[in-house]
C-alpha cells in the first residue's frame, strides 16, 4: 500500500509510473519505471515486483512443400523470404503457382505480390478508406490471374468488394448487398 502504479497511454506509447503513497495521499510526482508497455495488462504486486500480461500480435506467413506422390508433408513450415514481418497476413497463390499474395500492414496497408521462384516483391498500397485487417477477408486470385480481390467491412457495416489491376496497379471497388 506504499506506491500506486498505473500505465499512461500517450500517442501509441504506453509507460508504467509508480506514484508513492503517504497517509493514503499522493506524495510527490509520478516516476517513469518503464516504457514499451505496449498491450499491457498489470495484475498485482508480489515479493519480486509488479505482474503484468502483455500481449504480442503478430502475423507471419510460412510454407510447407508437400510430396504431390503421398500429400504428406516433405519437410518443415519455413517463414517465407520476407521483411518486415510481424504484419503479415492472408496468403493467397495464384492459380499457376508462380506468385504469393498477402497483405502486409506494418505501415501502410498494401497487398504484397511476390514472384515464388526469385522472391521479388510488387506493393500495391490498399485504397480502400477504413480498411482494417481484420475486417478484409478472402484475398483471392481472379481465374487468369490478372489481379486480386478481398472483401471488406466498412466502419458503417457495409460490404465492400474491392479488386486490383496487377498489371495497371489499379484499385476498384463496389459496394456488396
């Protein structure tokens, strides 16, 4: 019952600050104990210090190579080639297996087009206002994989089909009943 401590949220920064308690009132200023508490949770004081839960949301895509012969694995899940990661989600391969798509959301939102054999890397920033990925869904190829498509929620609940142009890098969108 001698500190108060509490977790200031600034700017998407978070801090844990202790503030010293006398005679049930404050006696001083808050200190700074710690940053990056980031998606923390303080639970309560034991001998050794302050509990807390924090929680990490992170998204990675990974592959696994499959024998075309049994269909049983033929190897292990691997992390694809490709940085940054932590914010990658909603894999798609196109339908001759030649690229990867997937949205990639650690700045601005964009669907990441990736050539399997060489690794390189066409961005496709997402036009699509509100966007928030986890209300996208179904990141699919068109039939002659000429583009990509994903449906999306809107902030007013309303459904929206947006499609891309790989070749023109163009967005379109309409709304769905």
């Amino acid at each position: 019952g001698k500190h108060i401590v509490f977790i200031k949220e600034t700017k998407g920064e978070s801090f844990l600050y202790s503030l010293k308690i006398e005679n049930g009132k404050p006696d001083g200023q808050p200190v700074l104990v710690k940053e990056g508490m980031q998606n923390a949770t303080l639970h309560n004081w034991n001998e050794n210090g302050i509990c807390a839960t924090v929680f990490v949301d992170i998204h990675d895509i990974h592959t696994l190579s499959i024998d075309p012969d049994t269909g049983y694995p033929a190897g292990n899940p691997a992390p694809i080639n490709y940085a940054p990661t932590g914010s990658n989600t909603t894999p798609s391969i196109s339908h001759d297996g030649k690229h990867l798509a997937f949205f990639s959301y650690e700045s601005d939102p964009e669907v990441v087009v990736m050539d399997v054999d060489e690794g390189t890397t066409r961005h496709f920033k997402i036009d699509a206002p509100g966007f928030w990925i986890l209300a996208a869904h179904c990141l699919s190829w068109l039939p002659d994989n000429s583009g990509l498509g994903f449906l999306v929620k809107n902030p007013k609940d309303e459904a929206i089909l947006y499609s891309l142009d790989i070749k023109t890098g163009e967005w379109k969108s309409r709304p769905m009943p």
